[in-house]
C-alpha cells in the first residue's frame, strides 16, 4: 500500500450500521471544460499549461462535490506546471473539508503533468491500496480503499481505464480478481465502455456486481451521448437513488449515488 497522500489529520468520521452514503464519481479533465469536439484540438495547450479557467473551475467543482461523503476522481494532476503546481486532489479535499483524501500518480511526465485518480473521504478507512492496472501502454491505476477490517468491510475501489478493449478487459479482470472475495463492493470511474460491453460483462460476472441504471449519458458534457462513467454494487447494497449530475466543468459529466450499507459493515473508529 502507498500512501503519499493519505491525510488523516483532521477528524474521525464514524458510520454506524446501516449507514447511508452518498456518492460521486468524476472525471473533472483537470478542470478544463471542453464545450466542442474540435477544441480537443484547437486548445489542446491547455493540457500541458495553467490556464484562468482551470483555477476559476476548481473551487467550483469543490464546492459541487463538498454536499457527498465519498468521492472518486479520474484525471486529476498531482502537482505540475498545467495545474499551477497544485495537487488538486488535496486542493479539493481541503475546501470542501473531506478529513481523508489519497492520490494516486499514474503518469508522471516531470513538471509538465502528474496524471492521477483521486479518492475524497467523510469516513476513515482501514487501507488504501494502489494497483498499477495492466496494459500493453503504462499509465493506468485503480485505488481500492477498504473501510472495516472483516470480510463484511466495504471495498470501494475508483479507476480509469485504457481506451482500447483488449486493455480494458485485461484491466476488469485483474479488477474482479481483486475484489473477488468480499461481499460489499462498489466500483467507479471512468471506463471508457458502455453497460452493455464485453469488457463490462467481465466486471459484472466475474466480481458479481449490479449496474442500478445502465442508460445515463455521461459523455460528451456538452451533448451527453454515451454512458462511459459507472458507479456498480454488489446486490447487498441498496441503492436508494442514482443520477447524472448536470456539471459542464469538464469534458465528462459526473455520476452520483446514494446508497444504504448493510447493517454487517462495521467502519473503524477511533
């Protein structure tokens, strides 16, 4: 386990049984809002430099995110000359007063960019670990973090994964693999895939996981068409409400989810 960023400094958060957490995951593109496909092109700059709009965006999006109680986070920069060499994940955590955040760098380029995931966290949790996913380009990760210490914890585990299939399908398989043995899984992130996909049905099958609402758009923000952003359960989860939330700082809209734990997850407490 890494923990290069794990802040436990500020206060404990206990969940009693039967807790209801809310939820959120989000690709916020490094706070760059993108409103059409050719400036993918035409602004590509803005990946690799500081930009007003990146800063003016990031307090919103924390703000945006301060209302949920566990929060995963794809393309983050951990601190480099585009993101003003701020590591957002902790920007984040710290204005919207999350007591526990971790980042996890998956591609590091020097000063030019520190590609990351991120996870925000209400509760404290008994590990975190980082799990460098396979694929025939370096770069992708996953962060399981676990809150308990039985095996009725809750295993939450944020990623983003490879844009080929071949990778993606490799990466679900290690995914399922590492999650296989617990009963209360929640899983998201950016997958780069639809519901209905092969590489899904690896995920779903082999780690026993349900999809609450297969058919909300996430992806593009401006015109949302596909559904590539999941947030997947394990049936002994109750999903109490799940939805898209209408968010246009990034490239990707942001998923939500409210859920009530079963009364066997006990969380760690001080």
């Amino acid at each position: 386990m890494t923990n290069e960023a794990f802040d436990t400094s500020t206060r404990t958060g206990d969940a009693p049984a039967g807790q209801r957490m809310r939820l959120v995951s989000y690709n916020i593109q490094t706070g760059t809002t993108t409103s059409k496909f050719r400036e993918y092109f035409t602004q590509s700059w803005r990946h690799v430099l500081p930009t007003s709009q990146r800063m003016e965006n990031l307090p919103q999006i924390a703000d945006m995110l301060a209302e949920y109680d566990l929060v995963g986070l794809q393309e983050v920069d951990a601190g480099s000359l585009r993101s003003g060499f701020i590591n957002q994940t902790q920007y984040i955590a710290e204005r919207a007063q999350f007591p526990y955040w971790f980042h996890q760098t998956n591609r590091k380029l020097g000063k030019i960019a520190q590609h990351s995931n991120g996870v925000l966290s209400r509760f404290k949790p008994s590990q975190v670990s980082d799990h460098k996913l396979p694929g025939t380009i370096p770069g992708r990760g996953a962060m399981i973090v676990r809150f308990g210490g039985d095996k009725h914890s809750l295993i939450v585990v944020i990623m983003h994964l490879s844009l080929g299939k071949r990778n993606r399908i490799r990466q679900l398989e290690y995914v399922s693999h590492a999650v296989s043995e617990y009963k209360n899984v929640v899983i998201m992130g950016d997958m780069n895939c639809a519901p209905h996909s092969k590489e899904m049905e690896v995920l779903l099958e082999g780690a026993n996981l349900l999809e609450p609402e297969p058919n909300l758009s996430t992806f593009p923000s401006w015109e949302p068409k596909h559904h590539l952003d999941h947030i997947l359960v394990s049936p002994s989860i109750t999903v109490e409400d799940v939805s898209v939330l209408t968010h246009t700082y990034s490239d990707h809209l942001p998923i939500a989810m409210s859920i009530r734990l079963p009364e066997t997850v006990q969380f760690d407490t001080d």
